[in-house]
C-alpha cells in the first residue's frame, strides 16, 4: 500500500496523467497514481508506480483478494522496467480499438505476458528490441509441445491455453511501441493467435466439442434433489441456528471454551448427531444447495450470482392474474449492469431463505465497517466492504484475518464438488456448468421434449416485451446473452437429430420416408461439401419440434398428430419417426389390441381401432419391426 494513501484526491488529476511514462524522469514517473478508489467520496490512492505490487480495481465480487494485485518480482529482472510501462499504458489506454480495461483483463494480460518473458529469459535475451519472428515462431512451437506441472499435469496446454499465450505476445508488440523497448515486428505476419491456436476454420473449439461440459441428466437430476431437500429443511435449520446465537448472547462475557460447551450440550439435547463441526457443515450445505437452486433454474452466472443483494425477488402479475417472479442482479458481463432473470417458485424459497443465512454475516461486515472507520476514516478497505455488506453468498476468509466477504469463483467450485461426492457422484461440478444446463433444459422444452419442464420455460422464453408490459422499472433488463446460449443448444440439438436421421436406420412419417428418398439419390448430396455442411443446411431450413411421439417439421400451427388422435403422425408429411419412437408405438399397438376385447365400443369404435391398429403397425414396420416380437 502507498504511503499516502489518505490524501484526498481529484478527479481531474487522476484523469490529467500521461498515458506513457516515455521521457518522464524517473522521480516523476514512480509517483504516477497506478490505481486509487473512493472511500466516503475521497479518493484514496492504492498504488503508485514505483511500488512492487500494484493494487488493481474493477473486478467482480467474486474474486479473491490475491488476484487483484500485480507482483512485479514475478517478472525476469531484465524486463520489470518495460513490463511496468507497459502495464501503465495498458491501464490507461487500453488495446487498440478498445477502451480501457478493467481489472480482470490487466491481470489477464499480465499473465499471458509472464511466460514470453520467461521464455526470452531462457534465451539470455534482455529487452524486447531483440525479439524477432523467428523467436516468436520458436516460442508457439515450444508451447504447443510444453506439458504443464499443475492442474492438468502432464496434459498438453488447450487451445484457450494456447490462445491466451498468443495473444499475450501480441499486446506485448502492441503496447511496447509507447515504452523505451519496442518489438520491432509484428510477432507473426498473415495468420493471428486464434488461428495459430486452432480456434477458427474446422479445427476450431465448437466444431471439435470444446463448449463447457454439460452435466448428465442423471448427475444433475441427483444434485438438485439433494439441493431441494436441503432447501426445504433450510428453515429448521436456521431457526436452529439463531437458538445457539441466543445462547451466545446469554453467556457473554464467558470464555470462548465455555460457549461452545454450551452449544454442543444444546445440539445434543436436541439429538443433533456431530455436534458443531456437522451443524456448521449443515449451514454451509444450505448455502451451497441455495447455489445449486438459483444456477439450475435461473441460468446465472457464478459472478451473477455472487451480486444477489438482499431483497433481490419482486413478482409481477399480467391481467390474466398470472403471477411471474425475477431476480435482480448486476452482470458484469455487459455494460448494461443491471439484469432481471424470471425464476420459478422454487428459486423464490431459495432466495429468501439466503436472504435469512446471510444477516448474521452481514451484520459482521457493518462491524468491520465500522471499526475500520473509527481506526482510520480513509481506509480504502471500507469502500472493499462495503460492496459486500448487502450481499447474501457469503463467507469467513481465515487467510484474512476472517473477513466476511463474498465467496470467490475458486470457492465456490470447491464447495460443489464437496457436494456432489456427499452426494456419492463422480462428476467434477463446476459452477460455470449450470448456466449450460439451464440453457440446454430450455432449448430442449423449446424443442419440444421436456413437457414437465414445459410451463416454467415457456414462460421465461416468452417475448420479453412482456416484462416491459408488467412493470416499466423492473423488466427492462433482461439477460440477452443467456437467450444466445439457449439457441446455441437448441441449434446442437437440432444438428444430432438430422444426425440420426442421416443414418443408417429406417425412419417412418411422411416427411422421414421422403427424407430416405433423397438420401438415396447421389446427386442430392454432391451438393455439400461435406457431411457436417449437409447436416447444418438440413438442420437450419428445416422447423423441427418434438411432441413426443414423432419429430414435427410443420413450420406454422399445422400439427395434426399432437392431438388425441396420435397415430396421424405416420401418414402426415411433415412428420420423422424414428427407431427412438418404437416402443411409444409398440405400448400404442398393444393398449388397442386389448381394447378390440371390449364388447360395448359399437362398431364406430371397432372401425377407429382398426384405423390406428394398422397406423401402428405401418410405422414399425417401416421401422424394420414387427409388432409381436417387440420386447415390451
């Protein structure tokens, strides 16, 4: 921390700096302002220039205190001067064609950095006019062959890995042009980091599966489960809690020992097996539960989360009397900040019961607040805690001094995957893979096949000038990017069903046996480039929509076979039925079977029972199945 950290400063001045320290003596240059914040409305300086570590700001609440610095001893001795003026232009101007970066990118881009100059090291190189092509060439072939020693040890570095490196070389050329150590070429001629990292063209991360891991259904359905039973004992749970904190308050001035002999003679004399290390694990199993709830049927994501505040729920009702609810939080992830999520009554439990975890915790952070001001008004801390005194996904940091402060993304991947192996899976949960989760449970009740899912998704995937209509102030910030996502899933989903129905089985319905036709003509499919290309075209000209029975490619109201009469779907035109399809027709053929036994359904009803007894019987046999030998 600079030793001047409580001189009042203005805004004017912060904005007056140079963007480079180029020509400035050295005396003036290291005590350029770096970083600085405003406590109480003074500006309080955090960082100057000359100091080691620099202290950054403009990172989500998420993140841990540690990633928020920049610790020049990392850097090789011969390049610490330039790696400073470069990181100062960086703050100041940013990358070219872009604005100024906030924290997470400075940090970013110092670590992409680091292992170039390492590498340059190695090289006895010391300072960046040495650097040519031809050293930056040797260097994407080292990473590309480099095994790496920590999480994934042994492991070849992935693509982002990749990219990261390489585009880190580039902001490197870019910003060492306004220092007194420029790269004097470009790094690489005619081809980017992207491309040299095989994200674009075939080889790119989509096409090779490279998408956030999407958690089994069976995985997840055993999560939230789990997630759900705690919610609804939260309750009993916390009035428990707040009993033990009346006998903390009963016994005060008592030894530390003393209390908590009293607690743990109160939990047993309730029954409460474990004593206080299980109750506290308890508490810290309802919030990772609450976690579980609002990620799985929000789509939020973990920073998202991490900016709950209290009194985050308001509900709004259209002139139907339905009733919607939505979470308020600020996203990061775009300049619009504020975002509105439509959340189903479940997450309303959930929400409102960490709105009730969380006050003892609060109440923590407005006693730090306070001592922090009586020790020292100008305390850039205060202004740190008090972008957490509202929020509700708290927790006690021992490292640091046991500050109340929200829960870091590291934490929170810790916490859901002590989750799930109390839950006996397998599975490494991971708090980015709700947000996918939700977004393919969405698309999939959009496709069609996920009717107990069907209201809730149907109502969050409404035109969202429906939240404008019901309230102009609360529905007029709405998650885009989410409804992105959602289409992304609803786009692989279509591609696998043209997949199989491009294979090698039979398909029955109308437009299925037409399909087949087609398939079979050779110059229908000279006119793709490739089997990926053909499935794409297909999939994105053609509507497709399950009913459950058969795949449904009417692109307006036209579904016959989504009625009582479903056996309609065999002859229909717009309709694929499948192999997946069989035993829903089999079970069909059998039930009418039986009901031919029936001797008051008049010859009418003896007539429609032929009809579809036959409808089922044509489907799976042009299926390649005969109806009395399917295993039921």
């Amino acid at each position: 921390m600079s030793d001047n950290t409580l001189a009042a400063l203005p805004l004017a001045y912060l904005n007056g700096q140079p963007d480079d320290v180029r020509g400035l003596p050295a005396t003036e240059r290291d005590t350029l302002i770096v970083s600085a914040t405003k406590v109480d409305g003074q500006w309080v300086i955090l960082s100057h220039y000359g100091e080691d570590t620099w202290q950054l700001s403009g990172f989500t609440s998420n993140i841990q205190t540690s990633k928020k610095r920049l610790n020049f001893s990392k850097v090789p001795p011969a390049f610490r001067a330039v790696m400073k003026a470069i990181l100062y232009r960086y703050l100041n101007r940013g990358n070219h064609g872009w604005g100024r970066p906030k924290g997470g990118a400075v940090k970013n881009c110092f670590s992409n950095v680091l292992p170039f100059l390492h590498y340059l090291e190695a090289l006895k190189l010391d300072h960046l006019g040495e650097v040519t092509p031809m050293v930056c060439a040797t260097y994407v072939a080292a990473c590309k062959e480099h095994r790496q020693t920590r999480q994934h040890k042994g492991k070849l570095l992935s693509q982002a890995g990749l990219h990261n490196r390489f585009r880190g070389v580039e902001a490197l050329y870019e910003l060492s042009q306004y220092t007194d150590d420029p790269m004097p070429q470009p790094p690489w001629l005619e081809t980017s980091a992207a491309a040299m990292a095989g994200l674009t063209g075939s080889s790119s991360h989509r096409k090779q599966g490279g998408k956030t891991l999407l958690i089994p259904d069976d995985v997840f359905c055993t999560l939230f489960e789990r997630a759900s039973l705690h919610v609804e004992s939260g309750p009993q749970l916390l009035d428990l809690r707040d009993a033990l904190g009346a006998v903390t308050s009963q016994r005060n001035g008592q030894s530390v020992s003393s209390i908590v002999h009293a607690k743990r003679c109160y939990l047993n004399s309730l029954g409460w097996a474990g004593g206080l290390r299980a109750f506290n694990k308890a508490l810290g199993d309802l919030r990772t539960a609450c976690y579980i709830v609002l990620a799985s049927t929000s789509g939020c994501r973990n920073h998202e989360l991490a900016n709950l505040q209290s009194n985050a729920h308001h509900r709004t009702e259209d002139d139907d009397g339905n009733v919607y609810h939505w979470m308020r939080s600020c996203s990061d992830k775009t300049d619009i900040g504020v975002h509105d999520w439509m959340i189903p009554e479940a997450s309303v439990r959930a929400l409102r019961l960490m709105g009730r975890w969380a006050v003892p915790y609060q109440a923590m952070i407005a006693s730090e607040i306070g001592r922090r001001r009586r020790a020292n008004p100008h305390d850039p801390q205060i202004t740190e805690a008090q972008k957490h005194r509202h929020a509700l996904f708290l927790g006690v940091s021992p490292g640091d001094g046991n500050q109340v402060r929200t829960l870091s993304g590291w934490a929170w991947n810790s916490n859901l995957k002590s989750f799930a192996q109390d839950c006996e899976l397998s599975w490494s949960l991971s708090s980015h893979q709700f947000r996918r989760k939700f977004a393919n449970y969405a698309a999939h009740s959009k496709f069609g096949d996920l009717r107990y899912l069907k209201e809730h998704f149907a109502h969050w995937s409404l035109d969202m000038t429906l939240g404008y209509g019901m309230d102009e102030t609360w529905g007029q910030h709405l998650d885009t990017d989410l409804f992105m996502d959602i289409q992304d899933e609803l786009e692989d989903i279509k591609l696998g069903v043209v997949d199989t129905w491009l294979g090698n089985e039979p398909l029955s319905g109308g437009y299925g046996r037409s399909l087949k036709e087609w398939q079979r003509e050779p110059q229908n499919l000279l006119i793709f480039k490739d089997r990926g290309s053909m499935l794409k075209s297909i999939a994105e000209s053609t509507a497709i929509r399950s009913n459950g029975h058969a795949w449904c490619t009417a692109d307006n109201d036209g579904c016959i076979g989504n009625t009582l009469e479903r056996t309609r779907c065999g002859d229909c035109d717009n309709a694929v039925i499948g192999r997946g399809h069989a035993r829903i027709y089999h079970h069909l053929y059998n039930n009418l079977k039986e009901l031919l036994h029936c001797p008051d359904i008049g010859e009418g009803g003896r007539q429609r029972l032929e009809r579809d007894l036959n409808r089922c019987r044509d489907v799976l046999a042009q299926l390649g199945i005969a109806p009395e030998t399917l295993i039921a």
